[in-house]
C-alpha cells in the first residue's frame, strides 16, 4: 500500500514527540498519543484537569515537537479533558504515554 507509512517513520516520530515531552508531564497527565490522519500527524493529550499550567505544557509541547521537523511538516495537536476511563486506542494509534490507572468496576 503506497499511503502506508513506513515503521521508521513511525519511530522517529514517537521519538520526537517523547523527545518532546521531556519534564512536561504532571499527574495531571493521563494519556499522550500519536497518530496519522491523512498526512497530518495528530497529538492528542488527555489530562484529568482543566489545569491552565498543563494546558500551558501541551502547547510546549506542540512547539518544541515543531521545531524539530522543517517548515512542510503538517501536524496538530487536541486536548481532551475527561475523569472517564480510558480505552486502549485501535492499532492505528501509538500511545507515548499512558499513567497507571486502577478502576474499580
């Protein structure tokens, strides 16, 4: 499949974006993922929170993960705020980081 993207990609990407993520993450932090959505790599942070210093960090982050990559790179970035439990994402998804969570059914 010619739109598959290759694994290495993939790596250098999560790698960046871990890269990225260095010391901005708090226990607010629930989950960070990244994916690819028709050429535009999505980050997609979900914090427990509206806390305005974490919100601070992810637009951070988004920036530090830019500057990394040249000016044709394409990629945006979501954050979701939710005390839901999370789902494990489908395989068309990495997650970079995910805090541990016990939920009692």
């Amino acid at each position: 499949m010619e739109d598959e993207i290759a694994v290495e990609e993939w790596n250098r990407q999560t790698v960046m974006l871990m890269q990225a993520m260095l010391g901005a993450i708090s226990p607010n932090f629930r989950m960070a993922t990244i994916e690819n959505e028709e050429g535009v790599w999505v980050l997609r942070f979900y914090i427990e929170e509206g806390c305005v210093e974490d919100i601070d960090e992810i637009d951070g982050i988004g920036f530090e993960f830019s500057v990394l990559h040249d000016s044709e790179f394409r990629f945006k970035q979501e954050t979701v705020i939710t005390k839901d439990q999370l789902t494990w994402p489908d395989s068309a998804v990495r997650v970079v980081y995910k805090r541990r969570e016990s939920w009692l059914a």
